[in-house]
C-alpha cells in the first residue's frame, strides 16, 4: 500500500475542488447567457410588434385592387388581371374599387401600366355606352338656379292647359352653363337615339304651343331614386314634320331661345326697377328667325295640323 504524502492529497483535493468549481461557474455562465439571450430576442420582438402597432394605428391601411400587367384601353377585365393590395388610406383614391366583382367584366377606360390602383372612373360596362350614345347640348331648357354639374335630371314639357310630360329621365349633367350673367343657359348630356329624337320632338311641341315650356326638375337622392317613367307621347305628325323639314328644329329651338330671352330681360329689368335704377333692357324684341326650306304657307299649314293632334 502507497501512503502519499499530506501535501499531495491536498493538493489534488484543491484541484479537484477547483475544477468541479470551474464547471458549476461556466454552466452557470452559459445558462446566464442563453436566458439573456432569449430575453433580448423576446424584447425585440415584443418592440417590434408595439412598432408595427404604432406604425399601424398612425397609418391606417385599406384594401384595393391593382392591374397585374399592363392593360389597354377597350380591354376587359379578368379574375387573372387583377390582385389585392393593401395601400396607406391617405393615399386610396375616393373612387377606388375594394371588392373583385365589382371590376371583373368591365371595360378599360384608357391605357393604364402594371399595379395601377383600380377606380371607377377608369372603368365602364358596356351597356353604359351604347353605339348610339352622343353628347348632347340645349339651350332650351329652364333650369333650375341650383343645378349643379353631375347631379342628375328629368326633362319635362308643361303645357299652358297644365298638362306636364316626362320627356326623358334620369340624365346626368356632364357640363352647365346657368348663371345670372348669361341670358343663356346651357346643358349638356348623353343621349341615345331615341332620347334624342323624343327631345326634337319636345322641342318642336313647345315651339308650336304657345306658353309651352321644357324645364328641367333634379333628384335629391339619385342613388336610391329610382329612373321615373317616361310619359311624353312623341308626336308622329311633328316627327313627319322634321323628317320633312329639318330646319324646323333650328326654327323650333331659336323660338324657344327667344322666349327664353324674354324671361331672362324681364327678370333684370324688374330687378333694377325693384332698386329704383331703370331698365336695361328696351321693349324691342325683334329676332332674325333662321331661314326656312320649305314655304311659308307649307309651313303654317303643318303647324296647323300639329296643334290639332295635340
């Protein structure tokens, strides 16, 4: 049996005191730096939500639809060209689409590039632009002094006996001239064929009937106003009358402008003598009709036989 010395179990018992000390340390170290770790990593990532939150609640986003690719103008939208895309609302147009269906079927505008946010106004059914749609414009109509440009409108013919027409219904003003300053007031409108034809006709009635008027009447709510019902019978004897005569509308139109005329110096006139100051206006009201084709006698007889029918 080896005896060692005191000296070195001492020494190898401090030794190993040491090693076993050096070892709980660097487990305690390590555990020290992982939970550190794990720590920092939840509190960035606790940091970054609140940011995102933050950035959230001061940027508030909504959700529109973009073209894919580039599209051209007179194409039609498919389920493949369009993607959700989700935009800050400062920036998402008044007019923007937010549902698929409600761009799917419809036709492009104009040419628009890749991403372009889509909006009504860069698209249209095709029923909402028949062939024979035109741009139309009147200077005949009395309207009313708080029309304002988009709102939308019936045209009507009152009769001196108070029977009232629909002429046509539901028209959108595209553009309006009706100031106090301009003696004229002038409208413009889409109309198809048949609208217009029904309008030459209007004219012409209330050209012929005197005290006839056509005026225009706003919706108050158009987009749950239903389109009302047209009850204006055009006149088969004064569409054979344009059909014989074309230039019995610019004669029909010029009449109705005329009195148009009338009532507008009439309403100044009785303005300035209200306040005192004298007319403007004289009591001269002669007016060059434009010239017509057809005789005189011709022409009479055919008025005639209108204000019969009517």
């Amino acid at each position: 049996m080896i005896l060692r010395p005191q000296r070195y179990r001492t020494l190898m018992g401090f030794l190993a005191g040491l090693f076993i000390s050096l070892l709980i340390a660097g487990a305690g170290f390590f555990y020290y730096l992982n939970n550190t770790h794990n720590t920092s990593e939840q509190e960035k990532l606790q940091i970054g939500q609140l940011a995102v939150e933050e950035y959230k609640k001061n940027n508030p986003t909504g959700l529109v639809y973009t073209v894919i690719a580039n599209k051209r103008s007179g194409e039609v939208l498919l389920d493949k060209d369009i993607a959700p895309a989700e935009i800050s609302t400062h920036f998402i147009p008044a007019d923007a689409v937010t549902e698929a269906s409600l761009a799917v079927g419809k036709v492009i505008r104009c040419s628009i590039s890749s991403n372009t946010v889509i909006t009504d106004s860069l698209l249209y059914s095709k029923q909402e632009y028949p062939d024979d749609m035109r741009l139309m414009e009147y200077s005949v109509l009395n309207l009313p002094k708080k029309l304002q440009t988009l709102e939308y409108i019936d045209i009507r013919i009152m009769f001196p006996n108070g029977l009232d027409y629909i002429v046509i219904s539901k028209k959108q003003v595209t553009d309006l001239q009706n100031t106090e300053e301009s003696p004229k007031s002038i409208v413009w409108f889409h109309a198809c064929e048949e609208e217009i034809l029904r309008m030459a006709s209007a004219i012409v009635d209330a050209s012929i009937v005197e005290g006839a008027i056509l005026y225009a009447v706003p919706y108050i709510a158009p987009d749950i106003q239903n389109e009302a019902v047209r009850t204006y019978p055009s006149n088969p004897d004064v569409q054979n009358l344009i059909m014989e005569n074309p230039n019995i509308i610019n004669k029909a139109i010029t009449e109705l402008e005329i009195r148009n005329r009338v009532l507008f110096e009439n309403k100044i006139n009785e303005d300035y003598q209200y306040t005192g100051r004298n007319k403007v206006f004289g009591d001269n009201k002669t007016v060059i009709s434009p010239d017509i084709v057809e005789p005189e006698v011709i022409e009479n007889k055919e008025k005639t036989k209108v204000e019969e029918n009517l």
